[in-house]
C-alpha cells in the first residue's frame, strides 16, 4: 500500500522572501489518487517539489510517519530513491541510450544484488507500455514512447508514491489519454499513492481527488 501524506503548517519561500506555498493542513490515504489544478503560478510545481523533497520548506510534511521536511538532504535523497517516483513534463531520457537502459537507470546507483531485479521490473513495465526494450535510441522515440518510457523508469523502483508533473502537456489527445489510464490503472492496481499536477481535462476527469491551488493555497477540495 503507498504512503498516506500529511502536511501541518507547510510554507515555501523564494529567494525573495515572497510566500510561494502556505497550506495549514491537507492529508491523503495511502493508497489515493490525487491531481491539482490551478492557474500558472499557482504553486502547483512548488507543491509537488515539496512533496518530492526538492525545494527548502518549513512546516511538518509526512510521508507515513517520515517527516521529509525535517530530513537533511541526503537522507531526503535517500527517501526520493527508495520510495518516490517522479514523472516530469519532460522525459529526461538519455537521448542515446535504448529504452531498457533508460528505464532501469536506477540500477547504476543502487545495491549491486537489487539490480537484476530492477532491469527485469524496468523491461515489464516498458513491455506493458508497448515499448521494446532494444538498443534503438530514446531520441528516435515518439513523444509518447519517451513519455512511456520516462513513467517506467519511475516505477521501475516498485515506489511506494508516485509524483507527476504536467505529464500528458507534450502529447497528442490520444496519446495523452492512453498515458493517463496507464498511470492510473497502474497506480490503482499496485496500491500506489499518487499525486498529478495537470490543466489536462481528461486527466482531471479520470482522478477520483481533485484540489485547485491558487495563489499557493488550497481554494477547492473537491471529488472530480
């Protein structure tokens, strides 16, 4: 079962000092499926870094009973390896490298005796997702394959949260929307929690747990 999440007091400031997050509290089972809305510049980015330990935050933010917010920074990058996927409006794939080795690039850096394991896992998610795990390079990709293969590397881990940002924002409608039932229909079947940041309709529509952020805050919580 994925993680619940529990925020209490949670701020970001930039550099400037200007309060670019402030939710008092929110929570989530463990297990749930989440997207946020909200205009540009809503804090919708800076809300999923905070929940990925990757922006400075003050306040209590727990994955479980771990308060990612009160971790120094390798040990946030400890928790980001061994229990976040992350899933970017950019794939960050290897352009050069095939699509095996894009998706199991986790296996580089983590436990020798774990990485024959996480190639297996990374060549049947790519696989499920209609992509061959060849040698043929990720640049040569369509949008969608790269999109495909970016969601299986970050599930190549078996994480117990998955976090995506805009994932469907470079893709065609049909495209988009086959991306948007893997990544729920595969979240949903693992016990996943997860947290999708979107303006996609469809992808709004297909989330069970809505909440509109403007201006940093939670205007809205609602069930899609």
């Amino acid at each position: 079962m994925g993680l619940a999440l529990t925020i209490e007091g949670l701020t970001v400031r930039g550099d400037d000092g200007r309060t670019l997050l402030d939710i008092p509290s929110f929570s989530m089972a463990g297990g749930e499926a989440l997207a946020i809305r909200g205009p540009s510049g809503a804090g919708k980015t800076t809300f999923l870094m905070a929940l990925a330990g990757l922006v400075p935050c003050s306040g209590r933010l727990l994955w479980g009973d771990t308060d990612i917010a009160a971790l120094s920074d390798a040990a946030r990058a400890r928790l980001r390896r061994d229990t976040l996927g992350l899933v970017f409006q950019d794939p960050n794939l290897f352009e050069e490298l095939g699509p095996l080795d894009n998706a199991a690039l986790a296996a580089s850096f983590g436990p020798r005796n774990t990485r024959a394991t996480l190639r297996t896992r990374a060549e049947s998610l790519l696989d499920r997702f209609g992509i061959k795990a060849d040698n043929r390079a990720a640049g040569s990709h369509s949008g969608g394959e790269r999109q495909r293969i970016a969601v299986a590397r970050a599930l190549a881990t078996n994480p117990l949260v998955l976090l995506a940002d805009e994932p469907t924002a470079s893709l065609d409608r049909a495209t988009g929307e086959a991306l948007i039932e893997d990544l729920f229909t595969e979240a949903s079947t693992a016990g996943r929690t997860l947290v999708a940041v979107s303006h996609d309709e469809a992808l709004l529509a297909r989330a069970p747990r809505v909440i509109t952020l403007i201006g940093g805050r939670i205007a809205e919580a609602a069930r899609a």
